[in-house]
C-alpha cells in the first residue's frame, strides 16, 4: 500500500509542480502573454505551486523513509506557510474574477483601468491580507500547550487538527478561525459573485450568440477554477464538521491540497487557445 501511494502522490505533485511551471514560462516567454490576465494567471500558477510544496514533499518522505516524525518548529512553519498560500490563491481568484469583470464590462476602458500600477497594488494587497492571515494564527498557536509527543490524525499539520490536541484553552483559537474565516471568505466570495453578476448580465445584453462565446470563453477558465476551488474547499468543511472520522477529513483534503492546483493548469490549457499553444514557443 506504501508504494502505490508513494507512486502516485509523486505523480500528482511532479504533474501539479510541471504544468504550473509550464504556464510560468509560457507567460515569461511568449510577450503576448504580457496582460493583466495572464500576469494574475503567473502569480496563481507559483502560488499553487507553493500550496502543494508545503505539504506534499514532507508527506512523500515520510512514506519514503517510514517515519512520520514533525518537529514542533516543523509543524509551527508548515501551518504558517500552508495558510499563506491557501489565503494567497483564495485572494487571487477574486481579483482574477475582477480583471474579467473589468474586460467584459468596460473592454475600451480595459488598459486604462488595469494598468500596472493598480496591478501592482491587486497583487500587493493579498500578499499583505495572505501574509496577516498566516501570521495571526500562527503566532495564536505558539502559547498552546502540548504534550512531549503526539499523533495528528492528518497528513500534515492541519490548524484545526493542531489545535484539538492542545492540552490548554483553544477559544482564542476558534475565535480568531472563525473570525478570519468569515471576514476573508465574505470579502472574496462577494468580489467574485459581485463581478460574475455584473458578467452574466453584460452578456446576455450581446445581442449575437458569437458575441456572447467570446465573451464567456475568456472567462470560462476562471469560473471553472473558481467552482473548482471552493466546492472543494466547502467539501471539506462539510465532511470536517459532520464526520468524527479523521482519516475522512484527511482524504476529503487531498482534492483541495493536491488535486485542485494539479487540475488547474489542464483547466487553463484546456479552455484557453493562448496557453494551449505557449509550450511550443518556450522551447523554441
């Protein structure tokens, strides 16, 4: 059982860490790829990335060298690092959703509008929101107390998981996830519904059917990583509050730690005739 799922984690994240870095060198490349869109699209790609390397690598050594063992410096970095990139993607596919916004709903004023500066700022603001978000509930797990050794029912140090084997009060703790949770997650899920709602309903006021492909192919890719993030991210939440089954929460957590960012690229690839034909110009 080791080595097939050894195999096939390996497989994943060489897929996941190789059309990520594909569509990275296809926007650096290719100098029609120099938009808005894509420069979001290269910060999503790195970001995703980096989601996957802090948990997979670790995982796929233990099952290596049969030993499951974290230090607590270990796990402390590993939980600051994983919310950081889960906030990062979760903040970039909003402003994603707001540059389509912009391009479907104001297209002459489109350059205008995005223009390096206020892309600068758009990528700036979730870092600085990404960065707060980590640190806040990583510097809330340092005063816990634990016992000498423990066993997290997960396959990497998972905040909530963490924090239920706390020996000390972890109020404070759920308070501030709460919290957090709901802030961020309004503020992002009201910017995308806020853009596709105004999306939607400039379209369908394009009175040709030819007109309205267009206009939705350039946001096909986005919605469907969109749908593709939070259904997953949802999953999870709903099998972590109804099941006292760890290892089900654990498996429910592979689809968006693992198998999302790997999804995404194929997504983009798929749906996209630009990216579709960049790796051909990365080698020439």
């Amino acid at each position: 059982m080791q080595p097939l799922l050894f195999g096939m984690f390996l497989s994943m994240y060489l897929v996941t860490f190789t059309g990520n870095l594909l569509i990275i060198l296809a926007v650096i490349k290719d100098s029609h790829l120099h938009t808005p869109m894509y420069f979001f699209l290269f910060n999503l790609s790195f970001t995703d990335i980096c989601f996957t390397s802090t948990t997979v690598p670790k995982m796929l050594l233990n099952i290596q060298m049969q030993n499951k063992m974290i230090t607590y410096e270990g796990c402390i970095t590993q939980i600051y690092f994983f919310l950081l990139f889960l906030a990062l993607d979760n903040f970039l596919l909003t402003v994603m959703a707001y540059d389509r916004f912009v391009a479907i709903c104001h297209p002459l004023h489109y350059t205008v509008i995005m223009n390096h500066k206020v892309c600068s700022l758009l990528l700036l603001l979730p870092w600085v929101l990404s960065l707060l978000d980590s640190l806040v509930h990583g510097l809330m797990v340092l005063p816990l107390s634990f016992c000498t050794e423990l066993e997290i029912p997960h396959f990497f140090c998972e905040l909530n998981q963490v924090i239920q084997l706390a020996c000390s009060g972890t109020f404070s703790n759920y308070l501030v996830i709460s919290i957090t949770a709901v802030l961020l997650g309004a503020m992002s899920l009201t910017g995308i519904l806020f853009s596709y709602t105004k999306i939607v309903s400039t379209i369908l006021r394009i009175s040709s059917v030819v007109g309205k492909y267009k206009a939705f192919s350039t946001c096909g890719s986005h919605l469907s990583v969109v749908c593709l993030f939070y259904v997953a991210g949802f999953g999870v939440y709903l099998i972590s509050a109804a099941s006292t089954n760890s290892r089900a929460s654990a498996i429910a957590s592979v689809t968006y730690t693992v198998v999302t960012p790997m999804l995404n690229p194929f997504i983009y690839s798929f749906r996209n005739k630009d990216i579709k034909q960049a790796p051909s110009k990365i080698f020439c």
